[in-house]
C-alpha cells in the first residue's frame, strides 16, 4: 500500500494541481465575454471530479505502478523466484498478486481523492490570483450542479482502475519470459494495455453509472 | 513494512477519506452538525430543479433542496428541502420552482402567495397536510426553457402565418396608399400645429378673459352672497313689513295718478277732434285758394294782381323812404 499508494501522491497531486490551473484559465478564456465567470468553479469541479482527477491520476499511475509491479513481478518470474515460490508451497497469487491488487483497489480512490481536493484547490487558487473572480464566487460555480454522486462515482471509478492497474501489471509481470528484453517488453505492455483498460473502464462507467 | 511507512500510510488513507467525506459534504451545502429543519413543498412538476439547489427566502440562501420525489399517486412531485435554521415564514407561504439564471441553475423561493395571485400554487388538502411527516407548502413551478421554447416556436410559427397574410395584403397599391394616408396625416399635422400655434395667442387672452370673468363672478357671488345675508337680515328685522306698507301706499299712488290720467286722455281726445276739425278747415281753405276763391286764390291765380300788388308795394317802400328822408314834405308840426 505504500508502494501502490502513498508512493503515489506527490506526482499525483502534481498533475491534479497544473490540472486545475489549466482548467480554471482556459475556463475563464472561454467564458468571457458570454458565460458569467463563476461557472468556471462548476467547471474546475465538475470536470475534476468526474474525469481528470480519476483517469488522469490512474493514467499516471498506470505508468508508474503497473510498470513497476509487471517489472518486478517479471523480474521475479525470468528470475525463476516465482518457480522457488511455488516449490516451497506457497501460493504465488496470492503471495505476489492479491495484495498488490487489493493495495491498488483500496489506495487508488486515496490518492484521487486527493487529486482532486489538489485541482480544486488549484483551480480556486488561480481563480483568485489570475482571474477576476472572488472566492464566494469560485464557491457558488463549484456548489452548482455539484451532487455527492459525482464522488461516489469517481471513487468508484478510481477503484476498478486501481484493480485494472495492479491487475494487468501483475499478468504481464507473471507472464513475462525472455530474460531482461522480456521484462521490457512486458513493462511496457502492461502499461500500454493498462492505460487503454483505463480509458476504456472510464467510457463503460459513464455509460453505466451516470 | 516498519513502523514509519505503516503511520504514513494510514494518514494518507484518512487525508483521502477526510478529503471525500468532508469535501462532499461541504460541496452539497449540508452543515457539519448544524441543525435542519425539515420542510415539504408538493409542485406538479419539478422542472429542471435538482438536489442540493438553493433554497431562498427573500433573496437569501436559507437551505438547499434535500431529495426529490414523485408522489404515489403520481399527483405532483414533493421536493424534501433542509432548511438552515427555522425562519419565519409568511402566513399564507409557498414555494416558487423557477430557474434562478439562464445557464441552468433552478432554486426553490419561499414567498407569499398573495404577491403572486395569478399563480396556481399546488392545493394542500387537510389530509395531505395530516399525511405528510413534515410541514408542507404547495408550490408552483415555472416552465422550463424547453416549454418556453416550444410556447416560441408556437409563437413564431403565428408570426409567419400573419407575416405571409400581410404579404399578400400589402401590395404595391397597398403601399402607395398608405404613403398617400402618411403624406395626408403629415398635412393635417402641419396645419394643426399651425392652427394651434395661431390660436395660442387667443386661447391665452380668452384664458385670461375666462379668469377676469370668473374673478368677477366670485365677485358677483360675494355680492350676491352679501345681498342674501341682508335679505336674511331684513327678514329677521322686520323691515319687510313696512316696505310692504311702503310698497301699498305707491300702489295706490300708481292708481289714482292712473286714473288722472285717464281723465287727461279724454281731454286730449277731445283736443285731438277740435285739431282734426281745424284742419279740415284748413283744407278747404286751402281747396277755395287753389280754386282762385276769395282774394288769396286771385292772388294764386291772377298774376296781374300779384304785379300790381308788388307794384303798389314797391310804391309804399318808395314813400316810407321819402317820408323817413323828407319828413316835413308830409308831416308839417306847429307848436304856436
């Protein structure tokens, strides 16, 4: 878990912050002139919560944690310590590849929880130092079309990525022959097919859940 | 795993539960332990309104929208509403759904229902308001932007009617005769204000008259006024009575100097014959002098005469000058 997820918050919260900041400017740039600018905090918010937060902090993660556990179990596997695993009586799956899993399940929802408290902020943070625009404002646009459900599916959704994450990079790891070229090869895979699983989950679950 | 890492882990579990929890709760409005009061509002439609929309009591936020719902029967819609504190609300209250701007955003606005009487707020029978757990107002819900859009199109879809009928209606004769009725309109404009400026000046001394006159009436109202008040007071003196006495004794007066003159009258008849008789006399005077009668007709009628008349006249001037001339050739006076 702390690999999966506390290892995970600095550059999670780092995309979720210029996240924000991107959002809250192009927001206002599209806004001015026909939009009152206080729609831009429901635009920060919504956006944020509901799909930057969870595929963009999964997309990042996908790299750095699918990459790592498909590299280490693949590792683990050309170096036939799986093969010791398993001759010693122990179950590999569950040994290597559930906690990893249920690390990922349980901590991905965290760390996009705290993502998108950092976009949020950020985009309130640059709303009131760039733009013409004051908190209560900023605080009106992100309460408006706000509704708890929009948390519970980003939570949800960040969930099913940490699972996909862990999951596919735990296959890839497993799978993984060929010495070093192949555990390259089996990296990059995971995170290839991890981030396509991401986008994927991301269209099912709006489609499903909203 | 030590120690450390195990700590650092469960704080960044309970940041990102804390973040989600109290993020949401904050976004949705609803307070950290504050109280609610619960209220109902029944519309037969909820519009675009959705939860956590603002609750309003005289343009202040004073709860949010709490759950949605459609009634059992299908007769309206109950919006659960969470209000921040118990406010005092008008005596004949109820809830108006509209849109709050254009971009979206619905609220629910507790108002009086005798500042909107053209409004059909939702009727709240005795038995609703037993059945339901909570306070209830009836509601009345605007059209939504679709509603209004298709009341538009309806609108407009008049308009092209109407525009297509004046198509054919305004032809080009159409037009010259409405310009012809604007150039005439245009005449009569300039004659009028022509008319009026010239009548400006009279109208301001008739004006003026108008105020003399009626100075003068307030005037003769005084005087009148003031003839009232002494005809009351020579009623309440009096003095009526013996101008009355007065008034008899002239009568009488009036009747005898009738009656002389009556008796003057008759006097005058009988001048009147005696000048009638004169004349008649003198007419037949004259008759016998135009008919040569007598010596003035001879004198009308023989010229000879009248020559030795003027003759013998003239003679007589001749002797009174020479008697006035020579007054001893004819008068000889002897006092011895």
């Amino acid at each position: 878990m702390s690999a999966v997820g506390v290892a995970s918050v600095p550059i999670a919260l780092f995309i979720a912050a210029f996240t924000g900041i991107v959002l809250a400017i192009q927001a206002s740039y599209t806004f001015t002139g026909t939009v009152p600018l206080y729609f831009v905090g429901a635009l920060v918010g919504k956006t944020i919560i509901l799909e930057l937060g969870p595929v963009l902090t999964g997309l990042a993660l996908s790299g750095r944690v699918g990459a790592n556990i498909a590299a280490e179990l693949g590792t683990m596997r050309v170096t036939e310590q799986i093969d010791a695993l398993e001759s010693l009586g122990y179950d590999p799956i569950a040994y290597l590849v559930v906690p990893r899993m249920l690390a990922g399940f349980l901590m991905f929802p965290v760390v996009v929880a705290l993502a998108i408290t950092m976009g949020i902020a950020a985009g309130w943070a640059t709303s009131l130092s760039l733009l013409d625009l004051s908190t209560p404002q900023f605080v009106r646009g992100l309460r408006l079309f706000f509704l708890s459900w929009d948390v519970q599916f980003a939570l949800i959704k960040s969930a099913t990525f940490g699972l996909t994450v862990t999951g596919v990079g735990a296959f890839f790891g497993f799978t993984t022959t060929g010495g070093a070229q192949g555990v390259g090869i089996a990296t990059t895979r995971a995170v290839v097919i991890s981030s396509m699983a991401i986008l994927a989950l991301d269209a099912f679950w709006a489609a499903t859940l909203l | 795993m030590n120690r450390g890492r195990e700590v650092l882990v469960g704080a960044v579990i309970v940041l990102g539960v804390a973040a989600a929890v109290l993020g949401s709760l904050w976004l949705s409005g609803r307070g950290f332990g504050s109280p609610r009061v619960p209220l109902d509002v029944l519309v037969t439609d909820a519009g675009q309104l959705r939860d956590g929309n603002a609750v309003k009591f005289r343009g202040v936020q004073i709860g949010r929208v709490a759950l949605i719902e459609v009634e059992p029967g299908g007769a309206g819609v109950r919006l659960h509403l969470l209000l921040d504190e118990q406010n005092p609300l008008p005596p004949d209250a109820g809830a108006l759904v509209a849109a709050e701007s254009l971009f979206g955003e619905w609220q629910v606005e507790l108002v009086s229902k005798s500042d909107y009487p053209s409004f059909e707020f939702f009727t709240i029978t005795p038995a609703i308001q037993t059945a339901s757990e909570n306070p209830i107002l009836g509601g009345f819900t605007y059209p939504d932007i679709s509603r209004l859009t298709a009341a538009a199109n309806a609108i407009s879809e008049n308009l092209q009617v109407l525009t297509s009928r004046v198509d054919r209606a305004f032809t080009d004769e159409t037009a010259q005769a409405l310009s012809s009725a604007i150039r005439d309109i245009q005449i009569i404009s300039q004659t009028l204000r022509s008319l009026v400026e010239e009548q400006a000046s009279t109208i301001d001394t008739l004006t003026a008259d108008v105020r003399a006159a009626a100075s003068e009436i307030a005037g003769a109202a005084r005087a009148g006024r003031s003839t009232l008040e002494q005809a009351d007071s020579l009623f309440a003196g009096g003095e009526l009575a013996s101008i009355l006495a007065s008034l008899e004794e002239v009568s009488s007066n009036l009747a005898s100097f009738t009656g002389e003159l009556d008796g003057a009258s008759e006097e005058f008849s009988g001048l009147i014959e005696s000048a009638d008789r004169t004349f008649a006399r003198v007419d037949r005077l004259t008759e016998r002098v135009e008919s040569g009668e007598g010596l003035l007709g001879q004198l009308f009628a023989d010229s000879t005469l009248t020559d030795r008349t003027t003759g013998v006249l003239t003679e007589l001037e001749l002797l009174l000058r020479d008697l006035r001339e020579n007054p001893g050739r004819y008068v000889r006076l002897s006092i011895f």
